[in-house]
C-alpha cells in the first residue's frame, strides 16, 4: 500500500468513513486512528499496531459535550476537570454506553474518552459522525511517534494516509483519570497534564492506581511496564558513573538542561538548555528515536526534577529502562 502525507481533512474523512485507518496528529503524539463504532475498523487498528486485544483504546471525541454520546454516566468531578483542560492532554475513564463497541474497551466496562487539541485533528473530527479510536500509531511497545516523519518510518505502506499536523507540542501521551471513588481522582497514567495541575483544579485527592494496575496484570488499564522501550539499552541513574560501565560501547545520553565536560565518547542530548520541563517532554521521543536511528548501544539517562511533566518524563524512561531488564520483556 502507499502511504500519501498531507493536510486534506476531507481525504482523511473519506478514508474513515470507508473504514480505513488515517494516522492523525494530536497534541500529544500521533494516534492511529479508525471508526471507533466499527468493530472491523477498530479489529485493523490491533492487526497494524500488532498490539495484543487485552490493551484497550482511547475514543477521541471532538468536544466535551460529545462524551455524553459514549459515557453512561459522568461525575461532577470529570465535568469540573474538562470544564478547565479539554480539549487537551487528559483522558476520562467512564462507565460505557451500549454504543461503545466491547474491543474498543477490551470488555471493560469503562470507556476512555480524550478531545484532543490539535487543530488539524479537531476540524477532522468535526466532520465525522463517530468517535475516532486511536492508541498512538507506533507499533506495540515501541516509543510513541510526536512527527509525521516517526509515523512513516513505523507504519509506511501499512496505512494509506497520514495527517501531517508537525511536530507533537506536549510530546508525551495523556494523563489518565478515572473517577470509581467518590471525591478521589484515580490516576492510571502520567502524562500531559502534571498532577499538580489536576489536584489545584479539582480539589479532590489524586490517587496513584498505576501500581495496582501493574499487579493486576494485563487486565489492568493498560499500564504494561515495558513500553516506550528503545532499541538501544536504557539506563537511569548518575550519566558520568554509568558512562564508565560501557567502556566499548557506543554511548548517547539523555540529560535536563546541562551539558557535562570531560565525557569522551559520550554523545550528549540535551533535552532543555533552558531548563523547561514542557520542552524536555516535547523533545523526548524524537531523540530517544534519533538516539536509535544513528545506531548507539547504549543510552543513559538522568532522573528528571518530579514536578510539573518531569514525573511521566521519568515514567517513559523507566519504562524503558525495563523493557531490558531480565524478565520483564513481554513476549
Ligand atoms: O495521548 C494519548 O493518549 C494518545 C493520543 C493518540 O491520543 N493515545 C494513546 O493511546 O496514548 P494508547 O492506546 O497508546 O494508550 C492508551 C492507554 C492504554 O494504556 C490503555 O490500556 C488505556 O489507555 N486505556 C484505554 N481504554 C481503557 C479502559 N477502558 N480502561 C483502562 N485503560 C484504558
Ligand atoms: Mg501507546
């Protein structure tokens, strides 16, 4: 198959409506998208992606209102949150309406549902009579795609049309919220929006369920450890000590804002020489990728500052960072 890229929102709905998949930009990263109503649209998603049926997808609506369509019931506590950041980074998990089909939620009860902020995308949406299913459009378990570029050099001649919207501005996936404990806020996955953020908006105690969704195994929300992996073996820790633990490698680091002297033979990237943590993330995937594509062995990464993005910054690397370690592959 060609895969054609461009800015044809029309093209791009004829091929959804046809029940073709369309790759579409969105703030975060790139979304593998299709009918989110058409089990056969949805059954392609999983074949191109090669991601297993138990791992659910995110329905993208194109305005909070629209949520009512595919939630059965919506809790103060999500009105308050998307009344202040949607559309943006966030995903609401909710108890799911009929419509919904069962392998778009993997046979969960609840549906995530995301307005995404990328214009390009909004206005597609708003041509569309059904939500667009999309995880991110990079096959499982590899780094998540941010530019037009990542997703055709993943999935080129496997779908017939990328929206090029240009590079991801938050460059990190959403963060994920469910709401199945009155006042709490159950956090399933860092992301976009920091913590912080939700906690001053909603008032309401932010609970951390990620742990528990590992736990639980793959039936949990999607919070598999060993994504975001590299090709080349990651590690987190002091860059100068472990530089010194490859002696033979070829070596790429990844650091906040400085830049170290006196480490030969380490190619340094430098995430933010401003020290902003917004920009840190929205560099992140493209030079894990970039790291990838020259070729390095090794890459070792420092601990990102845990405020605002830096805590899913560190989320996405120590993911990573487990992908290699013994016995957490997954397959
Ligand atoms: O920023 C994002 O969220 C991007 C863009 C494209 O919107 N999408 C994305 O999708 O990251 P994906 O499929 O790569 O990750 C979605 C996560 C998965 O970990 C999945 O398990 C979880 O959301 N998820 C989706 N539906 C769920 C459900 N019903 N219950 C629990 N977790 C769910
Ligand atoms: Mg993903």
């Amino acid at each position: 198959m060609y895969t054609e890229t461009g800015t044809d929102i029309q093209r791009a709905a004829t091929l959804l409506r046809q029940g073709a998949l369309v790759a579409i930009p969105t703030e975060t990263v790139y979304g593998l998208a299709g009918n989110g109503l058409n089990p056969a649209a949805v059954s392609e998603i999983f074949a191109v992606k090669e991601r297993p049926f138990f791992n659910p997808l995110i329905l993208h609506i194109p305005d909070w209102q629209s949520a009512s369509l595919y939630a059965a019931a919506i809790p103060e506590a999500a009105h308050k949150l998307a009344a202040a950041l949607c559309p943006g980074p966030l995903t609401f998990l909710l108890p799911k309406k009929e419509i919904v089909p069962d392998l778009v939620t993997a046979g969960s009860p609840l549906v995530a549902l995301r307005v995404p902020a990328h214009p390009l995308t909004r206005s597609l949406l708003s041509l569309l009579d059904f939500p667009l299913a999309a995880p991110s459009a990079n096959p499982f378990g590899y780094v998540s795609p941010t530019s037009a570029q990542h997703v055709i050099d993943n999935l080129g001649r496997k779908i017939p049309y990328i929206l090029d919207g240009g590079p991801s501005s938050v460059g990190v996936e959403s963060t994920i919220v469910g709401f199945e404990e009155p006042g709490k806020i159950q956090l399933y996955r860092l992301g976009g929006i920091a913590v912080e953020t939700l906690s001053a908006i909603s008032g309401a105690e932010v609970t951390d369920v990620r742990s528990h969704a590992v736990a639980s195994g793959p039936q949990g929300p999607g919070m598999l450890k060993s994504h975001y992996a590299t090709h080349a073996a990651l590690y987190i820790g002091n860059v100068r000590e472990l530089a010194l633990q490859f002696p033979h490698q070829r070596i790429a680091s990844i650091q906040f804002r400085d830049t170290y002297p006196g480490l030969p033979g380490v190619r340094q990237f430098v995430l933010s020489p401003s020290g902003s943590l917004n920009e840190a993330a929205a560099q992140l995937f493209a030079v894990m990728r970039a790291i990838d594509d020259a070729g390095f062995d090794v890459i070792v990464a420092e601990h990102f500052p845990e405020t605002g993005l830096g805590p899913a910054i560190n989320d996405r690397l120590n993911r990573a960072q487990a992908m290699h370690k013994p016995g957490t592959r997954l397959s």
